[in-house]
C-alpha cells in the first residue's frame, strides 16, 4: 500500500539526470502501485502528483516566466494568488500525463548534454508506454544545493511559453485579476 505520509529524499548532490529519474520514477512507482491511480482515478494521481513532484518545482520562477512583463506590475498578493492558481493548473497537467500508465510504463533518461555543473540545465527523457515513447524534457536550476524544475516540454511544447501566449490573452482582456479568475474556474 502507498503510504501518503512517506517522504523520498532526492539527495542534493545528485547529477540533472540522476535529480528527474529518481523523482520521476517515484511517482511511476507511486501511480503503479495505487489502484485508483491505474484506474485512471484524477484525484488519486493529483495526490500522487501533489506528494511526490510538486515538491520540487519552483511555482514562484514557472508563474513569473509565464506572466512575463505584467508580473513586474503585480502586486504581491496577486503574484502569490496567481502562483497558487498556476499551481493547480500544472497539477492538473502532470496528472495528465500519468493518466495511461500501466505496468510496463518506463521512464528512460537520456545521454545529457552541456555542464552538470551549470545553474540552469535540460534534463531529456522518454516515457516508454505500450503506444510508445512521449519525450518530455524538464528545464531545471539550481536551488540551494540541490534542483528544482521550472519548466518542462513534452513532444517540444514547453509549458512556459505556451501557457505565457495563453496569460498574455488573459491579461489583456481583464488584467492580472482576470488571469488569476481565468485559473481558478
């Protein structure tokens, strides 16, 4: 039985690729090992989403690059009310893409490219199902000693750009404001 309570520590010192295979292969786990989750259950997926990735994204560094140029406009609690918006919105998309996952579901990183040691890298992967494999691509920084994920691709979307054409709309027609509403349906 999945145990709710129980925390994964992703060691801080890791490289980019060993960082995303071992949070991503906790939650694969974790989805696998939950019948409702299997069942294709949402709530059952965001709770294992919510536990095990959200963690370690940075929703504050997502939201902004998102927003673009009106976050400098926003005042603090808008920026904190969108964040929180935001945060339900990825939720929601990370658990999409756990909703076909079956026992033979594997994830497989690929060869990395550039300086692990570097602030700002791209971690590649294949998530290898019975249709085949979907690339999906995770943007990570540094944070602390460790790393956080501020953005991620699958099949060459990156979700910041195409959620900030998306805001852009929004913002437009009523403000931050109106984003933050449009979120929160």
């Amino acid at each position: 039985a999945l145990s709710l309570g129980v925390v994964f520590s992703v060691q801080a010192a890791q490289d980019p690729n060993q960082f995303v295979e071992q949070i991503a292969n906790q939650t694969l786990d974790a989805v696998k090992q939950n019948p409702g989750a299997r069942s294709g259950n949402i709530g059952d997926i965001n709770a294992i989403v919510n536990q095990y990735l959200m963690p370690h994204v940075n929703f504050e560094r997502t939201t902004r690059l998102a927003t673009g140029q009106p976050w400098r406009q926003a005042t603090a609690q808008q920026k904190s009310a969108l964040t929180n918006a935001f945060k339900g919105t990825l939720v929601r998309t990370y658990s999409g893409a756990f909703k076909n996952v079956n026992n033979s579901t594997t994830i497989k990183l690929l060869p990395f490219r550039g300086d692990a040691n570097s602030n700002d890298v791209v971690v590649r992967s294949n998530i290898v199902t019975a249709n085949g494999p979907t690339s999906v691509d995770y943007r990570l920084e540094k944070a602390g000693d460790g790393w956080k994920v501020y953005d991620f691709s699958v099949e060459g979307i990156w979700l910041v750009q195409n959620y900030r054409n998306q805001f852009a709309d929004q913002i437009n027609k009523g403000g931050i404001d109106g984003l933050i509403k449009s979120l929160t349906r």
